[in-house]
C-alpha cells in the first residue's frame, strides 16, 4: 500500500496503479465526499491509468449524479464493486446505467483485483495487495 486516507465517511487506501474505499455503515456519498476522492486520485495517478475498488461490507447510500463526473475521469479504466449483499447487486445494475463505463461486480476481493488489474494491462499478481 502506498497510503491510507481517513475520509470523514470511510477509509481509501491507495496502491501503484489502484485504490480501494471502504465506506462507513449509513454514510451518504455525495458529489462533495467525491470530489475528495477524486482528489485522491489526481494526486497519485495525475499521468497514469488506475482502478478503483469499492469494498461494500457496510450498507451506505450514493448520490448516482457523481458518476458523471466519474465518468469524466479518463484515467479511470476499471470501476469494480465487492459484495456478498444481494442488495448491492441490485444497485449495481442501477449505478452502472449512470456509469456508463467498464464497470464489473464481484463476490470475491481477489476476482475483482484480477479484473482490474486485466483491465489495466497488467500481469496477475504484480503490484497487489
């Protein structure tokens, strides 16, 4: 891991080419905690393709308007979730009509970082956590 941010709503950690946030339980992700987020990434992957991880083990809400500007992130080349909530696999199918990107749910952290890291161009196991 390069680094760990503590977000007043959860948890980012940043590695080499992807970062990973995790979500505290009943927090909302509004296009203001995005913006930081966002954040976050022009000051790690400013001239670099990178992924982004979301680790779902808590419940929280999200406002579908910031994947606009998700979208509008062209070093952003892999979107992936990672839950075992029946719920969240109905919200993905709601985020990524907004998304509108390579995006991929996945039961397993593991699957999801191959994914990315496929997505990136990358070889298996290089650069993981």
């Amino acid at each position: 891991m390069v680094r760990e941010y503590q977000l007043e709503v959860g948890t980012v950690q940043v590695f080499d080419n992807y970062m990973v946030a995790s979500f505290d339980e009943g927090a909302t992700i509004t296009l203001e905690r995005t913006y930081q987020i966002i954040g976050i990434s022009e000051i790690h992957f400013r001239d670099k393709d990178f992924g982004y991880i979301s680790l779902r083990k808590n419940s929280y809400a999200i406002d579908p308007t910031v994947y606009n500007y998700l979208r509008g992130l062209d070093n952003l080349k892999a979107f992936a979730i990672v839950s075992k909530k029946e719920i969240d696999m109905h919200n993905f199918n709601i985020e990524k009509m907004f998304y509108k990107k390579p995006m991929e749910f996945f039961i397993e952290y593991d699957n999801a970082l191959a994914w990315v890291q496929k997505r990136l161009g990358l070889k298996k196991g290089r650069n993981s956590a």
